[in-house]
C-alpha cells in the first residue's frame, strides 16, 4: 500500500428514504426510481407503520393511497415529504397532500426523472459543490499528471475529502502513478456504461477508495472515449461527496469532454517545463483555453537549461506563476517502487501543493 495506510475509513450509513403507500403497482414503480438513484428506501405499507422514521427520514413518499390517512393523523410537518400517484390522479388527493405539507405531488410516468432526482438527493444530502482544480500540461510529459496526483495526496493528508479524476484516456493511468493499479472498484470504462445522474455514495462505494481519496482513473484495456454528458455527470457526483475535486485533463483541443470538465469554473494549473520549446507548445495550450471562465495559474518545472526564470515564462504566457517546483532526486524510481507524488514534508511539490490549498482554504497541514 502506497498511500498514508492511517487515512482509513467510510462514509457513514445514512438515514434511508421512506416509501409510504399499500399500492404494489404504485410500491414496484417507486423502488424501480429509487433503485435506479443507488437508494434502498424504508417501505411502510401504512401510516402507522411510518411513524418510526417519519421524522428521520431523509425523504418521505407517501403514495395517493396513503395520502388522506397521513392527514388525518396530523403527522408532525416536516420538509422532504412528496405525494407520488399514477397520472391522472384522483382530484381528492391534491386537499390531503397540502395538509401534510408535502412539496409536490409527483405523477408518474411524467414526473419519474424529477423523482429519481429526489431519492438522489437524499442520498447525498445538502452538501455544497466541491471546489474544481483542472490540471493540465504545456506539452506532453510536461508533469501535469504528477502534480494531479501530488496535489490530490497532499489534499488527503490534510483529511480534505478529495476525488482524483483521470480524464486523459491515453495517460497510462493515475491508478499507476499512486501506486493502486490493483486496487479494486469501477474504472472509466464502467462508468462510461452508465446513464442517468450519479450519487456521490455510489461513486464513493464503487470505485477506488483510501481513506478520504477517491479515484477515478482507467483500466489496462482498450482506449475508451468518455462521451462529455458522462463527464459532467461523474463530476457533479463527486463534487457533491468531496471538498476537492482534482481533474488531469489531456491537451486536446477541442474536445467536448474537456468542456464539461471545465464548465465546473475552477482554477487551472498549467505545467510548463523550463526550457524555449515548452514553452513555445505552452503557448497554444494557453491559447486554447480562452474564452473559458477559469483561472489559469502556471506551474513551471525546472531545472531550466538555459536559465530560463519562471518569471519571464510567465509574463510570455501571459498568466500569473503560482510557482515553480525543483527536481526532486529520485523521483522517477520511487515512483517506479509505487510511491506517490507528493509524499514527505521536505518533498517541493507536496509544499507547493500545501501553499495552493493554503490559498483555497482546504485543510490544515498535518
């Protein structure tokens, strides 16, 4: 095991969904839509079965048959409660459904996405968008992917819940480069198979875990485009579940995948080796990136050949330096041996990285 092996752990089991409703056909369809969002939901078959969970619960669904019952109880209000029924539904639910306090009457088949979309909800619960970091290099083998890596560690040490997310199919695979090729849970071409939105624990379940790290990276098979609808809907399940979302994003431009991944407006980290070439190929990888909303910030890895400053880099790029990071002796072997980047205090890039999260108010140096 390469990584910290003390940052261990799982999310928490949280309260389930309650299905309220006597109606098997109403009951199959419900559990079908829950299923479909990751959640296995409580079923009562009547109100007083509810009664137990009917204020922990995350959400409540009560069916139209169960409706006027739950109003003649004078159930405590509560938010999160939505009345389900098969279109077009009897006119005398919609009186019982606003004395309960339900949010919406939700009638199937019509309003089945709207209400995969709630059990989702519950599951992952009111957590906040993580922060985007996009990572990306000013030409190939520029170090991009190392310092995805480095910083999604660095971010791990400090107990930050961070996803690291592999969008260059044709990169070899972060998994190797943490050291993790053999850990089990879904890869991209997985996930690729999947459609529909994605809840942050069943990413956080399924696919490579250690401790507050998730990745998301390839397999060794064959090379698989990630359609862009794909992206945005792994991204936004992950941001939901993690503080630091990290992207290694490939240099093709354009690319519809890229987009989503840069639609989510995070910064952007640039790696630009410290010589005239690079930076010369940096120049169009810069240029690609205009007209998005992202912060770029330049990252330049020495040594420079012919003394190059990374401050003269940067004014010709034309983007502010976050920093530049010296060779570290051996790093190319340890990485062979499995070691991560970014591991030990006196380690550049892990106090480069330390200084970027500073700077996003992400977790305290251990």
């Amino acid at each position: 095991m390469s990584l910290d092996p003390s940052l261990s752990g799982s999310p928490g089991e949280p309260d389930r969904p309650l299905i309220v409703t006597g109606d098997p056909l109403l009951l199959e369809d419900l559990l079908r839509l829950a299923g479909a969002a990751g959640s296995e939901p409580e079923v009562a078959v009547d109100v007083g079965a509810a009664l137990v969970s009917w204020r922990s619960a995350p959400l409540v669904v009560v069916g139209a048959d169960r409706v006027a019952e739950a109003a003649r109880r004078e159930l405590p209000r509560r938010p999160g409660v939505v009345v389900a029924g098969f279109d077009p539904v009897d006119p005398a639910v919609w009186r019982p459904a606003l004395a309960l306090g339900a949010e919406q009457v939700a009638l199937l088949p019509d309003g089945e996405t709207w209400l995969t979309d709630r059990f989702a909800d519950a599951i992952d619960g009111p957590q906040a968008a993580g922060r985007v970091v996009c990572v990306l290099g000013g030409r190939g083998g520029a170090g991009a992917s190392t310092l995805a890596a480095a910083l999604a560690v660095t971010a791990a040490s400090r107990h930050v819940p961070t996803a690291l997310v592999d969008g260059d199919p044709l990169g070899g695979g972060l998994d190797l480069l943490l050291g993790e090729e053999q850990a089990e849970g879904l890869r991209w071409p997985d996930l690729a198979a999947i459609r529909g939105r994605v809840t942050a624990t069943a990413l956080s379940r399924a696919v490579p875990r250690f401790g507050p790290l998730s990745l998301i990276s390839w397999d060794r098979g064959r090379v698989l485009h990630v359609p862009p609808e794909v992206m945005a809907t792994t991204l936004a399940g992950v941001r939901r579940g993690h503080d630091l979302v990290v992207v290694d994003l490939p240099r093709r431009h354009p690319d519809r995948t890229v987009e989503a991944a840069l639609a989510a407006g995070g910064p952007v980290l640039v790696v630009v080796p410290a010589d005239v070439r690079s930076v010369a190929a940096a120049g169009r990888v810069v240029a690609t990136l205009a007209g998005q909303p992202n912060d770029r910030w330049l990252v330049v890895r020495g040594p420079s050949p012919s003394d190059l400053a990374p401050e003269v880099i940067a004014n010709t790029l034309g983007i502010p330096l976050l920093g530049a990071v010296r060779p570290e002796p051996r790093r190319a072997v340890r990485q062979d041996w499995g070691e991560p980047p970014g591991i030990g205090r006196r380690s550049p890039l892990a106090g480069l990285c330390g200084r970027f999260l500073d700077s996003l108010a992400l977790g305290v140096a251990a």
